[in-house]
C-alpha cells in the first residue's frame, strides 16, 4: 500500500487489523485475504461486525495477539493486514 493510500484510509476511519496498537480496537468490515487464509480468519470469527482489541504485542513485533469474541489469538501481522477495521 501506498503512502497516499494509506492516508486516505486513516482519515476514512478505517485501517489494517495490523495496525491497531494494544489497547485500541476497532470492528471488522472486510477480510481482504483469499483461499485458506480467508477460511481460517473466519473459522477464528473475522467476519464483518465483530469487534476486535489488540491485546499486546510480541517483544520482537510479530505475532499480535488480538481479542475476538471473548478469546485471545495470536496472528501474524501478515495475516492482519489483510483484516480491514473500522476505528
């Protein structure tokens, strides 16, 4: 993603699952991933609606841990990225 685009989406109010910080949450509005990656952020409850904290992150960044539902997980930030929220 681009600079501008990034820019764009923030003032919108929405931005990547993985660019939430611990403590901010935000409620899923797309998932941009396809195929299994898709399947799984589902079968974890990342569908459209639901609402999502970051929990904390990992001492070298990656993964996050995020709660969805009541549990806490853990995702890569590569398969965040691709969790679109809305602040």
């Amino acid at each position: 993603m681009t600079r501008r685009k990034r820019e764009v989406t923030i003032l919108r109010g929405n931005c990547s699952l993985s660019d939430l910080r611990p403590g901010e949450g935000g409620v899923v509005r797309r998932l941009g991933a396809v195929g299994e990656t898709r399947r799984r952020l589902q079968d974890i409850g990342l569908i459209s609606g639901t609402r999502v904290t970051c929990e904390r992150e990992s001492p070298l960044g990656d993964p996050v841990a995020y709660r969805v539902r009541g549990a806490t997980m853990a995702l890569r930030r590569a398969d965040a990225g691709a969790v679109e929220v809305e602040r």
